[in-house]
C-alpha cells in the first residue's frame, strides 16, 4: 500500500469510528429529551455497546500501525494541513487510549453507572455516607487509570488532561490563586453595598411559555436556523449534536426566575462552536472542540459578555416588556440591568453569579486533588466542602444535599473536569478582548441587534479549526497568549465596580 492509501485506510477507519460515536450522541440526546422511562435499561446497553465497538475499533492493531507508517508521510506535510492534523493527533490519541487496559476502562463505566444511580438516592436523601462506598469503588479505580501514566509531575495532572489536554495542576493553581488575591477583596466590598442592586424584577413569575418564545427569539438572532439546529426541554440543559449542521440545544424553565434565557444563550455558544467547525473536518475526530475549557469559553462568551452587557439589554429590553408587560412594564433597563449581575454568594454552583462561580470551582479543585492524592478521608469530605464554604463565600451549608451531594461529576468519576468551568471564563474574556479589538463597532451593533459579525469572527478564528491544534496552540492561536487571568479580572471589576458604584483603578 502506498501512503497516500494507508493515508484513505486510516480516514475511512476513522470516519466509521466517528459514525458510531455521533450515534451515541444522538441516542444519549433521545434518553434525555425524547424516551419513556422505560426505555432506560435497554438504552444504557445500547450505549455500553456502542462505547465498547468504537474504542475496540480505536485502539486496534490496525490504526496503531498505520499512524506508525505514516510518520515519514506526515513529516513531508504542512504542519497545519488537515491532513498533518489528522495524523499527529490521532497518534496522540491512540497512545492515551491504548494504555488503559479494556478490562479497567469498562470497570470504570460500570462503577460509575451504578454510582450515578446511588448518588441520586443519596442526593435526595441527603445521605452523604449512603454515597460513600461507590465514592471510594471510583477514586480506586481512578488511582489504578493514573498508574497508567507516568506523570510528570503531579497525580491530578493525568486527570486534568482527559479534560484539557496538556494543562498541568501547577499551572491552574497559579490562575486560580490570583483569582483568589484579587476577586475575594472585591466579594467583600460588593457584599457592603448588596442595597445597589435590586433584583426583585426577576422573580416576578414569568409562564415558560412566553420565555420559550423570547429565549428563542435571542438565539435566532445569534444565528440559531432550524435547518441546523434545534432547542428542546431537558432536566439538565446541554448542547450536543451529530454533525456540524445538527446542533441539539436543550434548556430548562422555571416560573420563578428567568434562568432558561441564559442557558439558551450558553448553550447556544456550544453549538456555535460545534456548527463553526470547518466543513473538511467532518467525520473525522478533528470535528469537534479542541477542549472544554475552550468549548466553555464560548459558552460563557454568548452568556456572559454577550447577554449580561447592557449594549444587549438596549435591544432586547424593549422585547422583552413586551413579553411579559405585567411583570417587568414598570421597570427601569437599569434596575433590570443591575439585577441580571447581582453579585451573590449562594450555595449552589449552577445558580452562581459571574464572580462567585469560580470559587465554586477552587472549592472543588482543591478537594479533588486531596481525594486524588489521599491526603483526605473521603469520609470527611462534607466537614471539608462546608469549611471551604464558610471560608471563601462566607455561607453556611445546610445539608449534604445542597453541599458535598450538589454535582453529578464525582459519581460518574470525572475527576479533573470542574477547573474547566473556570478556565474558560478567563479565557473567554481572553477571546473577547481580541474580538474588540477586530470588530470596532461591537458593541453599537449589539445596540441594533446584530451579532452576526462576532459570530462569523469567532468561526474564522476558532470554532473552525475544531480539534486540529492542541488546546494550547488553539489558544495561541486565537488569543495571541497563553493563559491569562488578567483581562477576565479586570473585566469583572469594571463591570461590576460600575454595577455597584466601586471605583476601580483605570486598568493598567
Ligand atoms: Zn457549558
């Protein structure tokens, strides 16, 4: 075989493997939106065996040897072709993949299958020690997957990189220590001024149908199509998909507040993502976002820096009293302004605002590399979660449930997922400033409604690239910087610092 088709060998492998795995997607998508309950059981097979077949199929002795083959070939390519790509990240993949055993990889899936089922007990029970013994099953297993590595320097860095590859534990902490230094002071001071902003206007009671309709109208206006994309109810809401033009969006509503606008808007910078990525990537596994901590990036980039500016809320204000005239027609833009960036510690990471978010997160970074490395009894993992609660939002935790049983990650195992919440705020804000920097008018344009031109930025200097460079020189490439909390801090103490009247130094 010449290496051009060892070359079409390897895509045409490749392109079945990826096949399977968006059929998965679309079935786990049915489980959540569409399926009876009844369906449960037989579906949760389904997905094992589809898991199974394509990662058999992936680490196969075939795929080891034509990524093997292929060096000399890929040398002589441009680094930058899809091609060299495709090449050079597979064999990345493929080495990562084919170091866990099947047997432990398999065990890990089951275990935490049968822990997500016991930590939904536990959850509303609120029984932390009913959770306790499936707890222990994963973080063993997850000490057996580490053995599979050699780290380099730190255990939680082999976890951390299943979610953002090539990001070290050290240099996390270091972000997340200065997030620390600078925006705990600044907590303090808004928590001084807490009668600045009334948000009594978002809990008027408003029909989910009316915010169906309005959340809608926002995203269609940031390019959702019905060609593409679609926008269903979900428990939790999540973006997912089976190519670049099926992009599934989920969200949830709830009478009381106007959450299910904000998600719509975070999902919908997931799917933008997704849909971005360049028509040549597809069926291969370059199709997808290059990590988590960028695919949150935008997420929080439509969310946040999009749809809690006030440029936005001038165009879609209006709209949105015409919606719902009773409940917001007597308020002022600003108050309502003000109150969709309320600063408030809470118990509850989902419901955090911008700020307090991340501490959310270095609350969860900081036990997991203590669970990872042993240095804690998970036993006292409640006592610990509560501590740290008290110590960096001052709140007091009322039961498990609402503590040390919030999220789901731990029951699945995903250890070493949550810092990329908080990495991609900052790096969010990274982007942003580059897009200012491009698109001059931004913020006028969001005066009139028009997003288009940030949304066609963002493709051409991100969402199309996918998967083709690592997370790192996706970044780079981007961003024109490595990982950067600063511009992320001083965009929430300008913002904010003018939300609740605080005097910020004119950035340096
Ligand atoms: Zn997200």
């Amino acid at each position: 075989m010449s290496d051009e088709q060892k070359l079409q060998d390897l895509k045409t492998r490749l392109a079945e493997i990826v096949d399977l795995r968006r059929a998965e997607a679309i079935l786990s998508w049915d489980q959540h939106v569409m399926m009876p309950p009844g369906g449960a059981a037989a579906r949760a097979e389904q997905l094992a065996t589809l898991d199974r077949v394509s990662h058999e199929m992936f680490v196969s002795d075939e795929i080891g040897g034509l990524i093997e083959d292929l060096r000399s070939y890929e040398e002589g390519l441009d680094y930058e072709s899809d091609d060299a790509s495709l090449i050079r990240r597979t064999r990345r993949d493929y080495g990562k993949a084919s170091r866990v055993p099947p047997e432990l990889s398999a065990e890990m899936t089951r275990a935490g299958a049968i822990a997500y089922e016991a930590w939904v007990k536990a959850r509303k029970a609120s029984d932390f020690k009913a959770f306790l013994p499936y707890l222990e099953k994963n973080v063993q297993l997850k000490h057996r997957y580490v053995e599979c590595f050699d780290p380099a320097d730190e255990t939680y860095d082999v976890l951390l990189d299943d979610f953002e590859e090539g990001m070290k534990t050290a240099e996390v902490r270091e972000v997340f220590d200065q997030l620390k230094d600078e925006l705990l002071p600044f907590i303090a001071e808004v928590a001084e001024r807490q009668d600045a902003v009334d948000d009594s206007s978002l809990h008027a009671g408003f029909p989910t149908d009316g915010q169906e309709q309005f959340g809608r109208s926002i995203i269609e206006r940031f390019g959702f199509t019905p060609e593409a994309w679609r926008l269903d109810r979900t428990v939790h809401p999540f973006a997912t998909g089976s190519c670049p033009t099926d992009i599934r969006l989920t969200t949830r509503y709830a009478e009381d507040n106007l959450e299910s606008i904000f998600s719509s808007m975070h999902e919908f910078g997931h799917g933008a993502y997704e849909n971005g990525v360049d028509q040549s990537l597809d069926r291969t596994p370059l199709c997808r976002g290059a990590s988590l901590g960028l695919h949150e990036s935008q997420s929080r980039m439509w969310e946040n820096l999009v749809g809690r500016s006030l440029p936005f809320w001038h165009y879609f204000f209006p709209k949105i009293q015409e919606t719902f005239p009773e409940q917001l027609g007597g308020v002022e833009l600003e108050t309502f302004y003000k109150a969709v960036n309320k600063v408030q510690p809470s118990l509850i990471r989902v419901d955090a605002d911008e700020v307090t978010y991340n501490f959310h997160i270095i609350l969860r970074f900081e036990l997991e590399q203590e669970i990872v490395d042993s240095t804690i009894e998970l036993a006292d993992l409640p006592e610990a979660w509560n501590a740290k609660m008290d110590e960096y939002l001052g709140v007091d935790v009322p039961d498990e449930a609402t503590g040390v049983l919030q999220d789901v990650h731990w029951s699945f195992g995903g250890f070493g997922y949550f810092p990329t919440y908080s990495l991609g705020n900052i790096i969010s804000v990274q982007i942003w400033e580059k897009a200012l920097e491009a698109i001059p008018g931004l913020y006028d344009q969001f005066e009139q409604g028009e997003f288009g031109e940030l949304r066609e930025w963002l493709r051409e200097n991100l969402h199309r690239y996918g998967r083709k460079f690592t997370p790192r020189e996706t970044l780079e490439r981007v961003a024109g910087a490595p990982l950067d909390a600063g511009p992320y801090i001083r965009y929430l103490k300008d913002k904010l610092g003018q939300v609740y009247g605080i005097a910020t130094p004119v950035s340096a």
